[in-house]
C-alpha cells in the first residue's frame, strides 16, 4: 500500500474511533440529561460519518501527497465559511458543529484526544473528571457551567494547573483511580488550594467545610481590599506585585487598580485559543488591549512559549521523545523567524500604547539572547521604515528557567533589561523532576537548596548589574517562602489575579529588618525539612 493509501487508512481509523465515542457519549447524557442535551453528540457524529464531508479531503491526498489533517483543515474552512455565510440561524450554527468536529479528528490525527468537547452542552454546573487535560482542552472547554476540574495525571505546576488559577478555577492533577470511582451525576468536593477531593462527602465534612468557609470568606474580602493598595513591609520596604495573564479571560477581567502591573502576559494562550497562526492585527490589537487597560504601569510580555505541554496543532511540530527538553519557546522562535517577527512587530507596535517590555522564555546561551534581541532590532528597522510608531527604547528581559541562565546570570545581567524567574521550569529543570509527572512530584520542590540557591544567585548577580528581578512562577505566591524571597531582594512578585491580594497582605506582614541573615541561614541548610522548618519559624502570623 503506498502512502497515501496508509494516511487515508489511518483517518478511517480515527473516524471510526471517534464516531464511537460519539455513540457512547451520546447514550450516556442521554441518560443523564435528556435528548435535548445528548443530541449534539448524535449530530456531531452525522458529522464525522459524512462521507460527503471528507469526500475532497480524500481526493487531495490522493492528487497532492499532503497530509490528511492539512487536507481537512483545508475543507473545514472552505464548508464552515459555506455554512457561517447561509442566513439560517440553525445553518450558521452548523457551521461551528462542523469546525469542532474537523478540529478533532485533527488533534486525534494528530495523537491528542480528550479534548472536553463533552462540556460543550453542560447546562448546570459540573466538576469535570478526567484521565488527563491539555492547556489546549483547559482554553477550549464551555467555561460557563464548570466549576472546577480533577484530573489523574499531571503536576502541580502543568499549565492546566497554572490556567485554572489564572482563571480562578479550583483544580486538582494527580488523583490516582478518581475515573475509575467517580460516576456522573455524584457530587465531588474539591479544594483546589490544597489538591485533593472528596467523592460524596458525608454530613459531618460538609458541617465542618462551611464553618471553615466563613473565615475563607472573610481573608478573600481582606485579600480583595489588600490588592488595590501598594505592597509594603512593615519597615516600609515597598515590593512590586503584579499579575500573570494572557488568557482571554484574565484579559476581559482585568483591572488595572488590582495590581502593580502585568508580570507575565503568556502570549501562547492567544495562539491557542486560534485555530491557526495569529496574524500581526489580531496580536497588536490583543497586546494594545492590555497596554492601555494597564495605564501605564508594566506589561511584561513573553514571547511565544509554545512547547513542553503546550503543543498547537497548526504550528506541526514533530513529536518529540522529551518536548521539555526540545524543540520549544525561544528555539522555535529563532528557528521560525516569521512567526517570531510577527509577535514582535505586533509588541513592538503595541509599545506606542502603553508601557510593555519584551521577555524571551527559555534562555540557555548569552548568544540566544543577542540573536532575540538582533530580531527586536530587524522589527524596529522594518516599522521605521513603513513609519509605525512603537516605543525605541522598550526594554528587553528575559525568563531564568533553566540551570544554564542561572549559572550565567552574570553575563546575561549586562545584557538583558530585567530578569523574571519562572520557579515552574527552573524547579523541573533543576531537580530533574518532570513538573507534569504525578508520580516525581514529591521530589518537585522549591525548599530543594539547589532551586533556592539558584534564586539567591541570580538576585545577586542581577542586582550587581542594577537590573531588577522579578519572579513569575508558582513560587512567588508560595506563603512559606515569602521571607526568604523578601530578605534576598526580589523586586517582584508576579501572580496569578486572585493572589495578588493575598501576597501583597503577607509582605506587609514582615519586617525586612528582621529578616536579615535567614537567606545565610537557609541556604547553609542541609536538608529541605531543616530549610522548612527554618521558613516555618519566620513565617508571620
Ligand atoms: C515558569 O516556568 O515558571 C513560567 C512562569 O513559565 P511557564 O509556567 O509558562 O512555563
Ligand atoms: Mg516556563
């Protein structure tokens, strides 16, 4: 069989796999929920078994040797526009039937499955249950009715876990056999703060959550008031807290009085919720929003940092054996230096607007750097000449994520504008310990003196230079290390929105003064327990 032949087989198979889970889909909400919302399932699955639907899609394959994916997308686009464009209301919505169905036999061709498309028709409010759940699915699934989501697989600091924070949804990875004993229709308790879940709570647990719920209530009204003032010691010290963001959400939501700027805008969320590349105009206009919804204050956008766990079907990246340690972030940016001059231009015009700095992720060489920063240079050049407006003199940072920027921090100091540190790679990179993996995630920690270590360097080094540091990990809203972080200078603390309150209340618990010699003291620590319960004895009441 030639190769065609394979690749038309292979979609028949995944057709054929998917209609089935259609079927089942269907069978189950229908005895859950009814026919209204089980039949969605039916007419996706009209859907996936139209042979006329993949008819053209087959043919190109046979005539042009491409891909069977590429082929549907081809055709996904052409009939959706066919449908979107028909004055039917019940056409026109056909229209993104047909698009969700095409975009996932795509991702199953392409080896992601699981993509949430079973909450599409959810009218109540639910926990969803899954083996697994990309950042992908996270951005995709119908958010109105979800109320948090349990997964088996993953690690606290996956970006399924980072986008559910960001969006305020609670979120549990690594709750081993939870498909296997949650049925549909139980009810599930879960505390996304502290990772876990109970499956049918009983009398006496839910008595005592909701008494605990009332002092929950009132720390989110402090938190909440805490947010709009400035973050200041007790001996007047004043820290920078800032906001992560760049989902669609955050960015609808956010308010400028709530924190002291953006530390992380992640632009691959917008290149996720796209199903193709986004153009220069959509960019501008989304990196624009927030500038000026910023009014002034820093909005520290990051590069493309497509890689790892987030992976975009249009960008047909090859499957990698390690995609941590692979093709991602900034060598996919210098290797696709459209895609990269693109973002830049768009930043780069949104620099007239507001107050945006420039981030590269993933920095592992001095050279890496300059050759980012060459293109910074080559998209200024290129709106110069079309006489476009953007800021001249707009700074250029870079992430510390890895053990190699860390070790060559001072060289990178002299060159780079800030330094943000991502705890999130940095701890996986450092510890060897995959931050997606449930089963390492003992050995996932930042009380690990080496991660620690790490960050007490890299301040030295940056404030030697005079460049400030930032933190935009999971760590910088880790109340046990908020001394440590104060006492070895961070400049800032860049966090999800609803903890921005919270950490601008514990700074002002602390007296700079008498923090003084706890860094010497943790990192002369032999053990993470002793650097623990070090922490534990500075942590303020
Ligand atoms: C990090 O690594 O800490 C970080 C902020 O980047 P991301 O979580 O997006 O990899
Ligand atoms: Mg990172």
């Amino acid at each position: 069989m030639d190769d065609c032949e394979q690749e038309i087989k292979r979609f028949e198979k995944v057709r054929c796999e998917y209609a089935g889970e259609l079927e089942k889909l269907y069978h189950t909400a229908l005895a859950d929920a009814g026919e209204k919302t089980a039949g969605i399932f039916k007419a996706y699955r009209t859907i996936v078994e139209d042979d006329f639907l993949f008819k053209n899609p087959i043919q190109t394959v046979r005539e042009e040797h491409i891909g069977i994916d590429y082929a549907i997308e081809q055709e996904k686009e052409k009939i959706s526009a066919k449908f979107a464009s028909m004055s039917d209301a019940y056409m026109q919505e056909r229209s993104n039937d047909i698009r969700n169905v095409c975009d996932e036999v795509i991702r199953r061709l392409n080896g992601v499955t699981g993509t949430g498309q079973e909450t599409q028709n959810m009218r109540e409010s639910f926990i969803l249950v899954a083996e697994d759940l990309s950042p992908e699915d996270t951005i995709r699934i119908d958010k109105r009715f979800l109320r948090g989501f349990i997964t088996e697989k993953g690690g606290i600091t996956s970006h399924v876990v980072i986008l559910a924070k960001t969006l305020g949804i609670p979120a549990v990875v690594g709750a081993a056999g939870i498909m296997q004993e949650a049925r549909s229709g139980q009810t599930i308790f879960i505390d996304g703060d502290r990772g876990y879940g109970v499956l049918e709570p009983d009398e006496a647990f839910v008595r005592d959550f909701l008494k605990e719920k009332t002092g929950i209530d009132e720390r989110k009204k402090l938190y909440a008031a805490m947010a709009e003032k400035p973050a200041v010691t007790v001996d007047g010290h004043k820290v920078a807290v800032c906001m992560n963001s760049g989902d669609a959400e955050s960015l609808r939501n956010f308010r400028v009085e709530q924190c002291d700027g953006v530390g992380l805008f992640r632009t691959e969320f917008l290149f996720m919720d796209q199903h193709d590349y986004p153009d220069e105009e959509l960019q501008f206009r989304t990196y624009r929003k927030i500038a000026e919804s910023a009014q002034g204050k820093e909005v520290i956008i990051r590069t493309l940092d497509i890689g790892g766990d987030k992976q975009l079907d249009y960008m047909k990246i090859p499957k990698e054996n390690n995609p941590f340690l692979g093709y991602r972030a900034i060598r996919i940016c210098l290797d696709r230096e459209e895609v990269f001059l693109t973002q830049l231009r768009a930043i780069l015009r949104a620099s007239a607007f507001g107050n945006i700095k420039i981030m590269f992720p993933m920095i592992v060489t001095l050279e890496e750097l300059r050759q980012a920063k060459k293109m910074v240079e080559k998209a200024k050049a290129l709106l110069r000449a079309e006489k476009i407006d953007f800021e001249e003199n707009i700074p250029v940072g870079i992430m510390i994520e890895t053990p190699a920027s860390v070790l060559i921090s001072d060289k990178l100091a002299k060159e780079a504008a800030f330094f943000s540190i991502g705890t999130n790679d940095l701890i996986q990179y450092t510890t060897a310990t995959d931050r997606m993996n449930e089963s390492v995630q003992h050995l996932y920690d930042p009380c690990n003196l080496s991660v620690l270590r790490s960050i007490d360097l890299v301040i030295r080094n940056a404030h030697k230079e005079g460049i400030p540091v930032g933190m935009c990990g999971e760590v910088a809203s880790d109340e046990r290390l908020t001394p440590l972080l104060l006492a070895m200078g961070l400049d800032e603390f860049s966090v999800v929105p609803k903890q921005v309150g919270r950490v601008k209340y514990l700074i002002g618990q602390y007296d700079l003064g008498k923090l003084s010699g706890l860094t010497e003291q943790v990192l002369a620590s032999d053990s993470i327990e002793e650097v623990k319960r070090l922490l534990a004895e500075h942590t303020a009441e």
